[in-house]
C-alpha cells in the first residue's frame, strides 16, 4: 500500500524556539508588502489547471522560455511529487543522492520507484561527480533527481556536471528525465553571479523550483515545473488538474506581485545573505575546535560537522535548553555527527545570539574526560 514516511524534519512546522537556525529561507514577506488595490477587486473563483497566464509569463521570463512551457504547482514539492508520479511509478527506476531533502526521496519511495542513491559526503565537500551518477543509469531509468544548490548543504551542481550526465543519459536512457530542483539558485551572496539554469541542455531537463526560499513567501505555497518538452508539459497540467484542479487565484496573484517586486525584493536579500555567510564563517572559525563546516555556494543554510570529542546527544540536550534549534543530519540521510544550520532566517542580532548560543552548547557537549 502506498505511504508517506513520517520524517522528524516535519517537527520544523510545529513549534517555534527562541532561536530558530534550523530553517532553510530567509526573512519572510509580509502580506502589505504585496498588496494593492486591484487585489480587493479579485474574483475567488477556480483558477487554471496551468496556473495564472500573468504569474506564468512572469516564471518564464525570468527563466528566459515561453510562458506555455511553464506549469505553476502548489510549492515546489508539488512540481516534484507529479513528476514522480508521472515518470517513475511502479518500479520506475529513479537516481538521485543523499543526503538530500527528506520529501524529495520519500514522493520516489511512495509511488513505488526504485530507488538508486549516489551517496555525498562532508569530507567530499557535498559534491556531486557525474561519473557517480552515470555508474547508477540503467536503460530503465526514467527519472534523474537532483538539486542545485543542494538541500541540505548549499553546494551546487556545476552546468558542466549536468551536461556530462545529460549526455550520458541521452545515451542510455533516452526517455529518461533529468530533474532539477533549482529553489536556491537565485539566493546568491551579494553580487556573487547567478548560476546558469540547465534547461539550456535540452528538453529531457525540467527543473522546479518556488518562491517560499529566496523570496520569504513560503505561505504563498507557489511553485512551478518548467519544461522545453510539450507532451511533459501537458502531462502535469492533466496531472495538477487530477490532484488539486487549480491553484488560488488570490496566492497566484500575490505571487505576480512578487515577481513584480522580485528585483527590490532580491536586492535585499542578497546582502542579507551575504552577511549572514560570512557571520556564519565568523561563528565557524571562532569555534574550529570544536566544528567544521563545508561553505556553501549559494542559499540560507549549510551542513555544520561536531569534530568527535563532542557528544551529539549532549549538544541536542543543551541546544535545546537554551532553545536554539538545528536540524539533525540524520533527517537527511547524512551523518550522525552533521548537523544543518539555516542562517537567513533570523535578523543579524537574533542570528548571533542564536549562534552564541550554540556555542555555549558546542562547550556543553565536549566528553568529560577532555
């Protein structure tokens, strides 16, 4: 029987501490931030199957293709559930990696796919190598699942990894897709140059991604599929129709304000992120005894390692104590001793203290006997 695992990394929408580093966004939009006052006069009837033809257009200019090869889903997750469901169920063959977003992987598990797994590793620096991925395809694989930059560490795939699996799949599985989920690509630091998207590569690419990580409009639950492949294409409109019928009018509205606003609203949230790196890097190098980290190349978090004379459960114990919050690796399928920390989320002053406070952690967790 079909099933969703329950996986601990849900416990990040229950509560709330005090300090809350385990997020993987940034600050978060306000409602007044977007509205105006053609909004009042919006009719809250269905939307389309294919999404707001304004909010399409939108995507696809920033994506530079044309607004009908653009599918606007409920988030991102939505994007990647249908293309599972469409692609690989039943025992389709899917290759993606780990550590990796815990809802990625388990959408593949539930609708029944095989499931091949290219392990990464801190001390490799979470990169991903195409002969790895290429070793895993098969003349069966229909779906090749990754992210760049990478949830959870921040590492990012280069074009020219893509194109050299791409090639190779063309190759072997030819009616297989390569799957991109690019949220955090735009959340670069400061002036720091915005990754090429893979869709360049050809139609069998089809990258997702959504507006709740570089933008702070998480609660607008606005994502999308993008695609050079028509038939792709039409799949997920039927797809999206069959699950949800449409989206809201009122989000998709919202989320073209968004769009609209998307320079200013980048514009800050680039040195934003840019200054919370480098006080992350700051927190890093003050505490090198005790931590090491892989720097991430673009987005709101990293993977953060406990160096061995520290005990895991002693510094879950204090952290939560002083109500500082983290998220475990191991919800990611990464080592015990890794840990994910979000720095774009809190405002400078609250990210020092939060991060003050997992120093005082970090000290509690060293074994007794050292």
């Amino acid at each position: 029987m079909a099933n969703f695992v329950r996986n601990p990394i849900q416990t990040l929408s229950d509560t709330h501490p005090q300090y809350d580093l385990g997020e993987s966004y940034g600050p978060e939009l306000r409602l007044a931030d977007l509205l105006t006052p053609e909004l009042a006069e919006l009719e809250l009837g269905y939307g389309t199957s294919y999404g707001d033809p304004k909010l399409r257009a939108a995507i696809a200019a920033a994506h530079g293709v044309e607004a009908d090869q653009v599918v606007v889903t409920i988030g991102g997750q939505h994007a990647i559930f249908l293309l599972a469901f469409l692609l690989a169920d039943n025992g389709g063959q899917v290759v993606t990696t780990a550590p990796l977003f815990p809802a990625a992987r388990n959408v593949c598990h539930a609708v029944g796919a095989d499931v091949r797994v290219v392990p990464l590793t801190f001390d490799t620096g979470y990169q991903v190598a195409a002969a790895d991925v290429i070793a895993q395809l098969t003349s069966e694989t229909k779906l090749v699942s990754l992210a760049s930059p990478q949830n959870p560490s921040g590492v990012a795939v280069p074009l020219a990894v893509f194109r050299e699996i791409y090639q190779a799949m063309a190759a072997i599985c030819p009616d297989g897709y390569l799957m991109i989920d690019d949220t955090y690509r735009t959340a670069s630091y400061g002036d720091d140059p915005i990754a090429e998207s893979a869709l360049t590569l050809g139609d069998k690419v089809v990258t997702v991604a959504s507006l709740s990580k570089c933008h702070g409009a998480a609660g607008l639950r606005t994502g999308w599929a993008i695609s050079t492949d028509p038939e792709l294409i039409e799949r997920l409109i039927a797809a999206k129709f069959n699950t949800v019928v449409s989206g809201s009018p009122l989000t998709e509205a919202l989320a073209v304000r968004v769009f609209e606003l998307q320079d200013e609203i980048l514009a800050v949230r680039r040195p934003w992120l840019a200054d919370a790196v480098a006080t992350a890097e700051e927190w890093v190098r003050a505490n090198a005894e005790l931590v090491e980290w892989v720097r991430p190349d673009a987005g709101a978090l990293c993977c953060v390692r406990l160096r061995p004379q520290l005990s895991k459960e002693r510094f879950q114990a204090a952290a939560a104590e002083l109500s500082v919050r983290v998220a475990d690796g191991e919800w990611f399928t990464d080592e015990p001793r890794v840990f994910r920390l979000g720095f774009g989320f809190p405002p400078p002053v609250e990210l020092k203290a939060g991060l003050d406070a997992l120093t005082t952690a970090l000290h509690k967790a060293v074994h007794p006997s050292d």
